[in-house]
C-alpha cells in the first residue's frame, strides 16, 4: 500500500482547495470605490479629492475620459499655450516633460489633458453631458 493514490486523501486536499476558493472569500473586499456626486473642474484654490454628497466643492482627482480611456492628469498653476492641438496630445501624452513645452505658467489655473482632450481653468466648472470633454469619476478608493 503505497499513500499516493489513496483516495481519501485526495478527497481531503480538494476539499481543502475548495474551502480557500469558497464563498466566504467574497465577504472581505479590499477597499470599494466611489464616485463622485457630481463631477468638478476646478482651479488650484479648490480641494482635490472626492465629491461628497454634502461638504464643500471638490474636485475630481480620479478623473478619466471614456473617448480615449486614459486617466485625465493635472497640472497645478499651469495653462495650456494657445497653439496646442489634437496631435501633440497624442504624441506627448502623459510625459509632463514632454507635455511642458506647451505649458505656461499661469498661477491658480490648473491644465487638464488626457490623450484627446485638453482644457485648463481657474473657476470651478461641473462636467456633464454639455461638456466639450467626455470626462467622467473613476470613483475613489475609500477606507
Ligand atoms: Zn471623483
Ligand atoms: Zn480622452
């Protein structure tokens, strides 16, 4: 009698395999995400974060664009020069040392791009369907 094919044994391992896969693994999710209440753009004097339902205006920092599907960057006391275009997103995105030589500075104003689309602000602006940008929350990953 030799124990390796013993089929209680086997019987023993699988069922030790299936207690790990089993259903009481999906009760422990490692963080959940959400999104923001309504979705805002914002200058540097706004708080970055997730929009709450209730609270002071802050602006989405996990912003993505469903046209090209890339996370939206920011930065901070940025603009965008008047001559950018279309390609040069394409071509330069997301290096910020690439993306530079298109940047001005310009204090309290924050440049937006992802791989299509680009803007840059200093007041608030809440994007929805009306929006020139497809860009959306990502949610937020909370406690
Ligand atoms: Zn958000
Ligand atoms: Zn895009």
């Amino acid at each position: 009698m030799n124990g390796r094919n013993n089929p209680r044994a086997v019987a023993a391992a699988e069922a030790a395999v299936q207690k790990l896969a089993g259903p009481s693994r999906k009760s422990s999710v490692i963080g959940s995400k959400q999104k923001c209440t309504g979705v805002f753009i914002g200058g540097t004097s706004f708080v970055r974060g997730r929009m709450g339902a209730v609270g002071s205006l802050t602006c989405c920092d996990a912003l993505r664009c469903t046209k090209c599907d890339f996370r939206v960057e920011q930065f901070h006391n940025r603009d965008w020069s008047d001559d950018v275009d279309y390609l040069f997103f394409r071509n330069n995105f997301p290096t910020e040392a690439k993306l530079a030589a298109k940047m001005r500075a310009r204090p309290g104003s924050v440049a937006y791009c992802c791989q299509c689309s680009w803007m840059s602000t200093v007041e608030e602006s809440k994007l929805d369907f009306s929006s020139d940008v497809r860009w959306v929350c990502a949610g937020h990953l909370t406690e």
